[in-house]
C-alpha cells in the first residue's frame, strides 16, 4: 500500500499534461460564498489557499483579505494561475520540511483563513492537519474544506449523473485514502461549523 507522502507525489504530477484543461473544467463559486467565509473570521489579514490550481478561489478569497497564498504542488497548474495583486503563488513541493512552510505561509498563528476546495483527497492529512494547526490564528482562525459529492434529481436524470463519473474514474488517483468517497468519513480534527 502507497504511502500518504507517495500519493501525494502521484497527485502532483496527476494533471501536468492536462493542466489547461483542469483550467476550463474546474467550476466557480458564487461570490457569495467568499463572503460567508470571510463573515466567519474577524480578521482579514492572511488567508491560504491550498492546492490553489489556477487560483480561482484565491481569487475569490482576495476580495476579503489583504494577502492569500496559493499554494499547490503541481507546477503546471500554478503556471496557470490568474494574477492579482494581493495573491502570492507558491510551488510546494511534498519534500518541503513542515518549517519552512509554515514560514513560507506566514509563520506560526499568522493565517484568518485555510481554504480546500475539492482537493482534500490529495493531500497526506496528518501532516497537513499539523501545520493548519500551526498556521491557524488561536481563537478566530478557520479552516474551509469543501468537495463534490453525488447529486440526486430523478429515476430518468440520476444514471446520467453515474455514467458521467464512473466515465472519469480512469482520470482519478483512486489510490489516495478519501478519493471522492464522501461516505467514508473524512478525520477532521477541528470544530466543525457546518457539514453535508
């Protein structure tokens, strides 16, 4: 069985010959939901976004705080990623000691707000779960996870919906603990404020 850190590696290099495509296929988020976001933490200073992709919820997230760092371990995507002013792009490679990301971040007890839309799959949770706890503002600091899940619509519409993605399972790093598995429970070591 691969270790946390091995999957990890497989996830980086996962979407390299198709990082454009990821650009175009990823959905956005209603402007909204950066807003509720950004209602939960009384501070605006710093936020993280990781495994920020193209960085559309860095993006997002930047309209709220004066600095977001977008982080992700594939290179191709980061070289995708939209500019603004007030986002700093990071490549962070799993080989990166947990110090010197956090200091790359911001240093310890620095971050408002920790961002992972759709990619907590991918990421070696213990370690990462360390250095949320590092980074985070004590009280006050958030951590926002959020993925896909299957929907349910109707006897004629839902065998769409599964022949679409099981059509995608040859694309997906199946090997990785969580996968899009939203049944298996997913360790959360943090008070939770709202889940599906």
């Amino acid at each position: 069985m691969p270790t946390d850190q091995a999957q990890s590696k497989g996830m980086a290099g996962l979407y390299d010959k198709r990082a454009d495509f990821c650009v175009d296929a990823r959905p956005t988020y209603p402007t909204e939901w950066y807003s509720m976001l950004a209602a939960l933490t009384p501070h605006h200073s710093l936020a993280w976004d990781v495994s920020t992709g193209n960085g559309q919820v860095a993006i997002g997230v930047a309209k709220h705080y004066e600095l977001v760092v977008g982080t992700d371990v594939n290179e191709a995507r980061l070289k995708l990623a939209m500019p603004h002013p007030c986002i700093r792009y990071l490549h962070t490679s799993t080989s990166v000691p947990d110090d010197e990301l956090v200091d790359l971040i911001g240093g310890e007890n620095s971050v408002d707000l920790v961002t992972v839309a759709t990619a907590i799959y991918s990421l070696e949770l213990p370690k990462f779960y360390t250095i949320v706890k590092r980074l985070l503002k004590k009280p006050g600091g958030v951590i926002a996870v959020w993925g896909y899940f299957d929907i349910v619509v109707s006897p004629i519409f839902d065998p769409l919906i599964k022949r679409f993605r099981d059509s995608n399972i040859p694309y997906l790093d199946l090997k990785t603990p969580y996968g899009n598995n939203v049944s298996k429970p997913l360790p959360f070591p943090f008070e939770s404020w709202f889940r599906m």
